[in-house]
C-alpha cells in the first residue's frame, strides 16, 4: 500500500481495478475541512489521462511491475517486434502500446519492457538516443544568431528542431521524454 504523503511522480497504483501511472499530484489545504490531494493518471492499458481528487493519507495498493531488457527488431505493419535480450524470446507489441515513443525508436536500441505479471504494460525508451539527421535546410555561413532554430529530420521520420549550425548527415542526440534536441554528436 501507498499513501498520498509517499508519492512519487511515475509510481504505478491500482484504482477501480485498472493500473494507472501518477503523472501529476499537488497537495491542497482549504481554508476548512481537511487536506486533499488533486492526481493526473495515465490509464497504463489504454493510455487516457484522467484528473482525480482524494483525501490527503488515503492509501493505495501499489502495482508491481517487472521490467525486461528488449531489443528492438523491426516493425510491420502496426506490429512492433522486440527480442528479450536473456532468453531470446520474441514479442510483438501494438504501436498504441508504444504511444509518441516511436518517433525514437530505431533497429537493435535496447528498451525496458514493463509488464504486469504477463501483460506488457508499457515500453520505456533510453532517456536519449543518438539519430542520424536525414533531412534539413543547409546551415549557411554566419547563421549563429543565439536561440535561433531549425526543424530537421531525422532517420526515424521524428522532426526536431536543431540550432541553425546543424546539417544534414549529422547525428545528434535527442532527449526522448521531451523530443528535444541536446547536442551535436558528429558527422555519419
């Protein structure tokens, strides 16, 4: 069991028979009456967010995941097909699963596959990858106006704006919980 005082965000609980991420909580004190508790949670299996409010110390039960290192194959169709990297069992997982993920999800990246008993539940990427950029508008000479930005694409069709120095065949590294550019890594 959790309390409201013990959260984090990203802890996983039971409610109404379905698992939820915590992606929010702010603890509220009214004037009178006693303290609640206002939560964002992501439904794991469906993935619509709902806002809840709850009495501050009420308590949940805790969901426990299990979590196994993947490795991305390949894709088809809407199929995402992974490889446990211990006993080299395969998977294959819906992009819905996934959600925006995918957009940094290229060939042989190792990713934690979440599972509740057998359900896969959700797939958590790196939090950066390094992606070769496929496509963007040339830098020119003297474009180095601080702040200035570009969109670019890169090799898993993800677009991402990058400083105007940046060029096509460069790789960067990109952050994948926000999809925003970090630095330059080098040319492919």
């Amino acid at each position: 069991m959790i309390s409201t005082g013990d959260f984090k965000r990203g802890v996983c609980i039971e409610l109404d028979g379905d698992l939820f991420r915590l992606l929010e909580f702010n603890h509220i004190k009214m004037g009178r009456g006693s303290a609640q508790v206002r939560l964002k949670l992501r439904n794991l299996r469906t993935g619509s967010t709902i806002e809840k409010t709850v009495q501050a110390g009420e308590r949940f039960q805790r969901a426990r995941l299990d979590s196994h290192t993947m490795q991305f194959l390949y894709k088809d169709d809407e199929l995402f097909h992974f490889m446990n990297t211990e006993t080299f069992d395969q998977l294959s997982l819906p992009g819905s699963l996934l959600g925006d993920d995918i957009k940094f999800l290229k060939e042989n990246m190792e990713v934690e596959l979440q599972t509740y008993g057998d359900e896969p539940i959700a797939v958590d990427l790196p939090p950066n990858v390094e992606l070769k950029i496929t496509y963007t508008e040339p830098g020119v000479r003297g474009d180095t106006a601080s702040g200035a930005t570009k969109p670019a694409t890169v090799e898993t069709g993800a677009v991402v704006l990058v400083p105007l120095f940046i060029n096509q065949d460069e790789t960067i590294r990109v952050d994948t919980r926000t999809g925003q550019y970090i630095e330059r890594v080098g040319k492919a």
